[in-house]
C-alpha cells in the first residue's frame, strides 16, 4: 500500500509539473527569428557582455512593467549565431542550462479545449550590472521585446516563442551626467543674460 500511495503521489507531482505553462527560451529556430543589437543597431549582441530573460505575467496584453522575472539570464551566442540567446552550456553568471523551456506561468494549462494567455517579453542589458533594473536606472545598456500573446491551449505541446520581435538597445545617461548638462545650460543662461 505503501509503495501504491509513493507511486501515486509522483505521478501526481509530475502531472502539476508538466501541466504549469512554459516556453521554448530561443531567439531562433524554424519559426522565430528575434535577433538583439547593441545601441548603434547593427551590431549583434555576443557572448558574455549581454545578459537576456524572459518576463511574464498572466493574461492577454499585460503592461511591461507588471511582468516579472522568469528563468535565469542568459548570454548571448558568438559568431554566426551572435544576437541570439545562449541555450545550454554555462552562463557568465554560474548558471548551469539544462534545457530551453522557460515555466511562465503557474496556471493549469492542460485542459483540452482551453486557453490560458500569458504575457511574455524578452530583455537584454549590458552584463555588467547583475539585473535589468539595475542597468536601466544605473545608465547601462539595456532594451526589451514588445510585450507578446502566448496562448497556451490544453493538450498542446510546449509553445515556441512565435512572434516575438529583435529589437536594440538603448542607453540612459546617469545621473551625473544629466546634471553636468543642466549646469552648464544654467551657466550659459546666466553668462547670456549678463551681456
């Protein structure tokens, strides 16, 4: 009885697990092509000066700043494949890949004949600052996917990322910066209104 009750209760656990939502993390193959630049554009992020993730959160069109986090950031590939996510191998933070799915949503996505719609972006920043938050607000390189529709229908396999769109990144003065500029625009008023 024992051994029946263990048995059921993997069982059990492996269907909660398979049933919760998740992605195929890659930026290219057969039907997604979401290439990432740098600043000027043109050139591809590559290797571990980039970190890239996914963020999620339940339902159709969610704003950009009510996702969170899911996964581990990743790098980038090199040569060829560069502006495209790394998916396996070792990250530059210690992050041993093991698979490309992403779980992004905690909801029972395998009752046939339902759609459960997750709001998935992708971001990339400059892996010198440890989180996308940080590279935003600290002036770091940062950008990110617009925000795409995943719907999940019961009995389906684990979607891909079809859709989702390359972008650049851009790069936010830091504050020091910005105010030097407003000191020396100040300066030259005051210097104008002498004369």
């Amino acid at each position: 009885m024992k051994k029946f009750l263990l048995a059921l209760s993997v069982l059990v656990a492996a269907v909660n697990v398979h049933a919760q939502g998740s992605v195929v993390f890659q930026t290219t193959n057969s039907t997604v092509n979401a290439k990432v630049f740098d600043i000027d554009g043109s050139t591809a992020l590559s290797g571990t000066s980039f970190l890239a993730q996914l963020y999620s959160a339940d339902g159709n069109n969610v704003a950009s700043g009510s996702l969170t986090a899911k996964g581990v950031p990743v790098n980038f590939r090199t040569l060829v494949l560069a502006g495209y996510v790394q998916t396996s191998g070792t990250t530059s933070q210690g992050n041993v890949l093991t698979g490309t799915t992403v779980q992004v949503t905690g909801q029972d996505v395998s009752v046939i004949g339902t759609s459960t719609p997750v709001s998935v972006q992708l971001r990339a920043w400059s892996s010198a600052f440890s989180t996308y938050a940080l590279a935003q607000t600290q002036g770091g390189k940062f950008g990110q996917s617009a925000v795409l529709t995943v719907n999940f229908v019961g009995g389906s396999p684990t979607p891909n990322l079809v859709g989702l769109q390359g972008f650049s990144l851009q790069q936010t003065p830091e504050p020091t910066t910005i105010a030097l500029g407003l000191m020396g625009a100040a300066s030259l008023l005051i210097v104008r209104r002498r004369k």
